[in-house]
C-alpha cells in the first residue's frame, strides 16, 4: 500500500484529532465519519489531543509526516506553528464544533 500510495501520489488516509473519546457526541461524530469514509475507499486516523489541546501541535507534525489527504480537528484554537503547518502542507483540513471567520488553514 505504501508503494502504491508513493506512486499514485494518494495515501487514502484522513486523519482525525478530536479531545477524547470518552463524550458520547465524539463517538457517535467519529463513528459516521469513519463510516462514510469508508465507504469511498478511505482509511481513518484518529489521534485524542487531550485537555486542553496539549498534544495537538506534536500530533499534527506526527500526522502530516503520514501524508494524509486531509486532516479533521476540533475547535479552532491553534498554536501559530500548527497554524503554519497547516497552511503549508496543501492538504485540506476541517475545522469542526466552532466557527471562525479565520480558519487554521487560511493563515
């Protein structure tokens, strides 16, 4: 799968952090996500970032070295770094449970 995905320069990996996995609402978003992802040929990676977001910033980096066609995250609060990971790696990201007129990936 590596090989293919380094020729077809497509992983089929979306990535997903969201807090935990211990609040029903989580669950029940990450079980249909993975769901319908699934059902168009996509594998799902989910990393927990924890309260607040401490681990975001290393899990980002960790994921984005995994090429991943996109990424899900919760909220909208980042630190500049990630911000700037984001933006640069060209990958669309989702930013869900809040809105902003300035999303991560914008700047």
């Amino acid at each position: 799968m590596l090989a293919g995905g380094l020729s077809s320069q497509r992983s089929r990996l979306v990535a997903a952090i969201v807090p935990q996995m211990v609040n029903s609402i989580f669950i029940e978003t990450i079980q249909s996500f993975s769901e319908v992802l699934w059902q168009h040929g996509y594998q799902v990676m989910f990393a927990m970032s924890g309260y607040p977001d401490s681990r975001e910033d290393e899990l980002v980096t960790a994921i984005l070295a995994r090429r991943p066609e996109a990424i899900y995250l919760t909220g909208v609060s980042r630190s500049l770094a990630t911000r700037r990971r984001l933006a640069t790696s060209g990958i669309p990201v989702v930013e869900a449970w809040d809105l902003t007129p300035a999303p991560s990936h914008r700047n």
